[in-house]
C-alpha cells in the first residue's frame, strides 16, 4: 500500500510499553507523528527516540503527540524507554500488520547486501487524520528538529 499526503491515515490499534491500548483515531484534534523504526536499542534508534524525548516539551507546545512504532514486544520496549527515559508511547506491532498498512517494510541495503526489514519512515498526520508529510529519509539525529521545525 503506497499512502499519500492529504490521504485519511488508516486507523489502528497497538499496545504500548505500560499495556496500554493506543488508537489512532482517538488522537484526532491533534498533530501526531507517527514513526516507524527497526529495533529498540540499536544505535540509530536510539538517537532518534532520545532526539524526540528531548525535544517532548516543544512537541506538546505545539499539540503534537508522538507514537513510535516496531515490531519490537511490549516488554522490549517497556526496557527500552526505561532505559533512556523515553517520554512517549512505543507501540508493539509484533505481526507487522500495522507495518505493513504504512509501507514501512520493504528492500533494505546494508554494507553490501539487501534484505527485507522494518523501514525508518515517520508521518506526520493533521489534527484531522489526513497525513500531512511523509518523511522518507530519516536522519536519526536530526528527526525531531526536522519534525519541530515542519510546525513552525
């Protein structure tokens, strides 16, 4: 599925770190952006949850919620912003179905080689559940600036 800016962003529901339930449509009346990212605790998704963590308070100055999703557990990613004190939802989607409703999965290229894995993608969505912007190439230190400044 190839989503588009001004398209209705397709509603889910997925777990968090603390078992609670997040569904998309319930955020309506607010900009969320939603961010795709491979594995909890490798080093470039890392620099990206920290960078959005950091910038959490610019976020919610400006109404804009931020959900992080993997094919990570619940408990992974109950450890993982644990341990850097991550300061929004981290969303399970374990069977990829949400994933896969993104287009956040396809051909990757590492050192060489191609494989299939978790693509690092964000939308950011409007306060009417239209996606706004699609972030296709995502720089993990500089996302949340990136976001914030898109919201200037």
């Amino acid at each position: 599925m190839v989503l588009r800016v001004g398209q209705k962003a397709p509603d889910f529901t997925l777990t968090d770190q603390n078992g609670k339930q997040h569904t998309l449509s319930s955020y309506l009346g607010k900009r969320v952006l939603l961010y795709f990212y491979p594995a909890d605790n490798t080093p470039g998704c890392t620099k990206e949850a920290c960078g959005f963590r950091d910038k959490s308070l610019q976020a919610e100055e400006k109404n804009l919620v931020i959900l992080g999703v993997s094919k990570d557990t619940v408990e992974s990613h109950k450890n993982f912003s644990g341990k850097y004190s991550l300061t929004f939802p981290l969303l399970s989607d374990t069977d990829k179905k949400v994933i896969g409703m993104y287009g956040a999965y396809g051909l990757k290229k590492m050192m060489g080689k191609e494989y299939m894995g978790i693509l690092r993608i964000s939308f950011l969505i409007n306060p009417k559940g239209e996606i706004e912007k699609i972030y296709k190439k995502v720089k993990t230190d500089s996302h949340a600036d990136e976001v914030l400044s898109d919201l200037a």
